[in-house]
C-alpha cells in the first residue's frame, strides 16, 4: 500500500471528469472519490467536472477540458 501523500505531492493539480449517466461507474462513485481525493491534498488543487447525458466515454467537451487543465498546469513544448 502507498503511505502518506506528502511534500510536493500535496499542491498537485487534479481535474476529475466524470459523466453523469455512466452506468459502469455510477456518478455517485466519482463524488465519492473526489472527496477523498480532497481529504489527501490540497482541496482547492481539485477539480471535478460532470458532462450532462454523457455515459462511460468521453466527449468533445470534457477533451476540452482536460486540454485547457493540460496547458493550464504543464509547461509549453518547444
């Protein structure tokens, strides 16, 4: 098992999606995590999306997303 997230790890930047008629994984699940995941780091670096009518996949919207998180928390490419 992993121990404690500690040092540089606790200010880590998260962004969680989730749609909300996933039938795998309920969305209840996905509010779930992201409550733990505030109880381990830093809550105000955690990011949890939903998608209206989306099931387990993805979307135009949530890709958007997770490109606007990407070029938000990571360092250009030369």
């Amino acid at each position: 098992s992993q121990g404690p997230i500690s040092g540089v790890n606790k200010d880590i930047a998260v962004l969680q999606c989730h749609g909300d008629c996933d039938p795998l994984i309920p969305l209840m699940f996905g509010s779930l995590t992201v409550e733990k995941l505030k109880s381990m780091i830093n809550p105000a670096n955690v990011t949890f999306k939903t998608y209206a009518g989306m099931m387990h996949s993805s979307s135009i919207e949530e890709m958007m997303d997770v490109k606007q998180f990407i070029d938000k928390h990571l360092p250009p490419v030369d």
